[in-house]
C-alpha cells in the first residue's frame, strides 16, 4: 500500500517520485504522489495538474513539408515504396526536443537506395531528435529525396488547412503535446481524529520530456496563471503621482536591488515566482541564463553585471536586452 510506504508528516506538504519507466525511447512513465492533503485538496490539485499537463505544456513538432517535385499530396513518385502521404504521416510521428522560440528550418536530402529514418533529418543545433530509427521512406532506386522542412514549437495541436500552398508546401497536423496521458487518483486515510489524503500523479511523456520535467512544467504554468489574482488587490489601489514606481538603470542589477523597494516582502515574492520565460528574450540568452541556473526575476536581478558576463557566450549588449524586456512587465511590481 502506498501509505504504508510513505511516512506521512501532518506539518508540510511532500512529493516524491514513486515510479519510473522508460518503455521505449518515445514512451516515459512517471508516478508520483503528494500528502499529506485536507480532504478535497487532493482532487483540486489533480484535476488542475492533468488539465496543465495535457493541455499547457510546449513540444515541438514538424509542422511543413516542401518539395518541388511533389504535384500533390496523395501523388507516388517511382522508387519511393511509401506515397508521399504516408511520408508526411511519418514525419508527424517524429518526436523532437528543443527550446526554440519561432519557426526553425530543417532538411532532408537522402540518395537511394535505402531506408530514410529520423536521423537523415538535418536539424538546426537547438533541435535534436528523440528516437533515429523513426521510419520515413524506402527508397527503392538510385533517386534524390530532397523535402524542405519545417518546425515550430507551440502548446497543444494544430490540424492542417485543406488547400495547401501553391509551392509545393503541405501543412502537417501537429501534436505539440508532449504528455500522452495523465490521471491522478485519491488515496484518503485516517490521521488521529482528522481525515487526510494522497494525491497519486500518473504521467507519460513521448520522450521529450521525461515525467519528472513535465510535472515541473506544469506546475510552473500553473503557477503562472493565478499570479494575476494573487496581484489583483495591489493593482486596484491608486498610487499618487507614481511613488512606487520602480525603475532600473541600465547595469545595476544589484545595487537597485538592495537600495530599491523590491525588498519589501510582497514585491519579493513577485519576483521569486515570476519566471524568466515571462521576458520573451532571444533564444540564446534566455538558454544561457537557464544553463546557469537562472530560472526566476528574483535570481536575475540579483546577479552583478560581473556575474552575468562571466556566463558562456553572454554578451555585455545582452544587458541592455534583458533590461528592455524587464521594463515591458515592470508594472506587476508596482
């Protein structure tokens, strides 16, 4: 029994990683649990995670194929075995890993004959693919397959148009979604005179995302979603003639950190839990920040310009970038 291998504390709140499986290089399992709850907790939790983890969650997906020579969809072209239809429904199930921002591009050119897989695809550096052996066409004679591709990364699916563009383009239907399934279930058990509960997460991922990271994800975005609420009463109040209002010389990260009222509890908490994510940097300095660990506005505004240079590959213009995009969301700290 679960209970019995969890040593329930009535103080905080734990979870801890019970399960974990790797069925193959595109099916990951997870299972998790939470206690202890008050009765109902556990449902409000569960419901909320498996809507977030289904249905929030970034992938990245093939999302157009090109190619001249292709007159249309459902055409066959001589020493390819596969239609050009079953090529794109192929390159749908490719599963890809990345953190790209906007449309990327990718290729594959292969020379028959033989078997063309995942691992033929030409990818840019900030992509990679999950599983090489995905098939995608056999060719059965010496001939060029030469398709233009492209990926993009979003939340959720996106079903392709009927008419396709008039230059050889066709819109894949795209699953970003890199959680196949979540379910969560209730444990409830009696704790002296009160009732408690466990919450039981459930999570399989197509192997972009292990479990453990999805339900990182997730609950990030959660958390995102009700920092408007938990603003909503500061946001009503009328501030005369703008004496809160916070601004941020260029360089000075840390001093206006320390001389500046972000030091009062409420605006702290507003930066510990605001994520970077919410600056809309460039990919590369929004990689490098997470390379170091930088995950919230709390841990950025409190580096020195020294700290921040010292990072691979940041750039000192980088600065005046991260300070640009922190003015854009300046009045949630109001």
């Amino acid at each position: 029994m679960i209970r019995e291998k969890l040593k329930v504390s009535t103080q905080t709140l734990q979870w801890k990683c019970v399960e974990s499986r790797v069925y193959s290089k595109r099916l990951y399992y997870g299972r998790f649990i939470m206690s202890p709850l008050m009765k109902g907790q556990a449902d409000t939790i569960g419901i909320a995670m498996r809507r977030i983890l289904l249905g929030e969650i970034e992938g990245t997906c093939i999302t157009r194929a090109k190619s001249e020579k292709i007159p249309h969809e459902y055409s066959t072209i001589i020493g390819i075995q596969e239609s050009i239809h079953e090529i794109l429904m192929n390159l749908k199930e490719v599963v890809l890993r990345s953190n790209l921002y906007g449309t990327r591009d990718a290729s594959i050119c292969f020379k028959g004959p033989g078997y063309v897989t995942a691992q033929d695809i030409i990818l840019p550096p900030s992509v990679e693919v999950i599983d090489n052996t995905q098939h995608i066409a056999n060719l059965t004679e010496p001939i060029n397959l030469c398709i233009e591709l492209e990926i993009d990364r979003k939340r959720g699916y996106r079903i392709k148009t009927l008419n396709n563009i008039q230059d050889g383009s066709y819109n894949i239907d795209a699953v970003f979604m890199p959680v196949r399934n979540a379910n969560h279930s209730i444990h409830s058990y009696v704790n002296g005179n009160e009732k408690q509960e466990i919450l039981v997460l459930e999570i399989w991922t197509n192997g972009s995302l292990t479990p453990k990271e999805a339900l990182y994800e997730a609950s990030r975005n959660l958390i995102d979603l009700f920092i408007p609420f938990l603003h909503a009463e500061e946001e009503n109040l009328n501030f005369e003639n703008n004496q809160h209002k916070i601004t941020l010389p260029l360089f000075t990260f840390h001093d206006r950190l320390v001389k500046d009222k972000l030091r009062k509890n409420k605006k702290e908490m507003k930066l510990k839990s605001t994520f970077i994510d919410q600056l809309e940097l460039p990919p590369r300095i929004y990689n490098c920040l997470k390379k170091s660990n930088i995950h919230t506005l709390f841990e950025l505004l409190n580096k020195t310009q020294e700290d921040l240079l010292k990072i691979e590959h940041f750039r000192a213009e980088d600065l005046q970038n991260i300070l640009f995009n922190f003015l854009q969301i300046e009045k949630h700290f109001l």
